[in-house]
C-alpha cells in the first residue's frame, strides 16, 4: 500500500517490446526524483502509431511481466491503457492515477528526450502540466532549449541520465535478421520473443532515439 504523500512515477509505451533501457530509465528515475513507485502503463492503442510486429497487448503485458525485478514492490505494472481497448491519452491517465492515490500525492510522469519538439500536440497538454510533474529524460549534454518550445521552459523537468544505446526497434531488427538479443533485453522476454516467434518478418522501421521508440503523446 502507497502512503499518502507519496512521489509516483508514470512510464506510459508500448513497450514493444521491453528492453534494458526502459528498466534503467525506471531505475534512474527512481532514484534520482526520489520516487517510492514507478508504475509502467502499456498503451493498447497508441496515437499516430502502429504496433510494429502484430504483437497483441496482452503479449506486450507479458513480456513487461518477464522483465519486472522479482520482490520489488517499487516497480509495478499496470493494465489500466489497455483495459480500455483504445487511444487512452497521457492525461486521462494522469488523472486515473490521481485518484487512485489521492490529492497529497505528487506523480511524475517520465517520457523521452524527442517529446521535447512535440508538446504542442499531446492533448490537454497545457492542463497536463499543471496536474502532474513532467520529466524528460535526456542523454548527458543534451540542451533541452533547443528542441523545446519557449512557452513550455520552466514547466518541464529534464533529467539527465546515462546514455542507453537501446531502442524497441533495435531489438525488433535483430530479431528480424536473426541476431540475438540477449544482450538488450532481459532473458526472460528474449525466450518469450523466441518461443512465440515475435518480430521475424517485422515490417518496418519507425522513429526513435537513444531510449525508446516514441512518437506523440506518451507512447515509447
């Protein structure tokens, strides 16, 4: 049971799928904000994105499941995005949490570097600011001011953590031209890719950077 008060922080994605960089995000977040919980959240619908490698949600669940740490009630997954079997946008998710865990509580919601240029998009993303605490994880060195608008510095939080050369579409590509993966994912999630047979004839590439795959709206 989470206290009142508590700080919890959200990593919204398709996690399509997990690898190590979104566990070290997790992690380095966790530490760094002074988190008691990180809670991963799997979009089941992304918005102005499509799943790559017809992996269903239930087996994205999965293999989220496979990665988690063992005994570790700081991290926690939840199927609320998916459950609704639609776009589910970052702000409704917010709210969700919110109520869960009730006013005193402060929650971070925690997306990557390249959602820097995009916030003009995301949907209620002025209300979204106000609500909850947003992080922006970005590479050592990385200037948020030149990719950010001018009306949103200062309302951000960039948090700089270590360089993570890993992405979903790396893992997937691998997968596809039958390299291993043991290397950028947890074993558990490389034998449930390799068992059912998950990104063979992946087809195609989609934006991403040096954490995940993203796009608009809070969906690694």
């Amino acid at each position: 049971m989470v206290k009142a008060g508590s700080r919890i922080g959200i990593l919204g994605g398709t996690f399509n799928p997990v690898h190590n960089g979104h566990l070290v995000l997790a992690e380095e977040c966790l530490n760094k904000l002074s988190l008691d919980k990180v809670l991963f959240v799997p979009a089941h619908t992304p918005p102005h994105k499509t799943i790559e490698g017809d992996v269903s949600a239930s087996d994205r669940l999965k293999m989220l499941r496979l990665a988690m740490p063992l005994n570790d009630s700081r991290f926690e997954i939840s199927d609320y995005e998916i459950k609704q079997k639609r776009v589910v946008y970052t702000i409704e998710t917010v709210e969700y949490f919110q109520a869960i865990y009730g006013v005193s509580s402060k929650i971070f919601f925690i997306t990557g570097a390249d959602s820097a240029g995009t916030l003009s998009s995301w949907e209620k993303i002025d209300k979204l600011l106000e609500v909850a605490v947003f992080v922006i994880a970005s590479r050592p060195g990385w200037d948020i001011n030149v990719s950010l608008d001018k009306k949103y510095i200062g309302k951000v939080l960039n948090l700089e953590i270590p360089y993570v050369d890993i992405s979903s579409i790396l893992v997937r590509e691998r997968v596809k031209n039958g390299e291993t993966i043991e290397k950028f994912v947890p074993q558990l999630v490389a034998e449930y890719i390799y068992e059912n047979g998950f990104y063979k004839h992946n087809s195609g590439i989609t934006s991403h950077n040096w954490v995940c795959s993203k796009c608009v709206d809070n969906k690694i």
